[in-house]
C-alpha cells in the first residue's frame, strides 16, 4: 500500500477593511495626541486603542524608529 503523507499549507489573508479602518482611526487619533505628546508615545497610544500598526503611525511624523 502507497500511502504518502505530506503537508498541507492554508494561507488566511486578514480582513483588509478592517485593517484599512483601524489604520484611518488610528491616523486620526494620532493627530490629536500628536499635538500633546512626542511621535513615538501617540504612536503607541494609538495603536493600543485602535489596533493600528505603531510603526504605521510614527511613519506619519517623519521621524524613524531610531529618532524614538
């Protein structure tokens, strides 16, 4: 009996709109804290409340993880 056993590779892409969301609020929640606090803490901040990627929203100042 021939009985081959391999893997079995599943790729799951993620909810783009929802992705896509998080990032718009994130980008706006970091705009009005940005007026208040340095790049890197409103970057963190807004991306513990919205689910945006950090580096995403520190990139909107300019600055690099470096500058932090």
């Amino acid at each position: 009996a021939d009985q081959r056993r391999g893997e079995i590779v599943l790729i799951v892409g993620g909810n783009d709109a929802q992705a896509a969301q998080a990032l718009a609020d994130g980008r706006r929640l970091y705009a009005l804290l940005r007026g208040e606090l340095a790049p890197a803490r409103a970057a963190r901040i807004a991306a513990e409340f919205t689910g945006a990627p950090r580096r995403a929203l520190y990139a909107e100042s300019g600055a690099t993880d470096t500058d932090a």
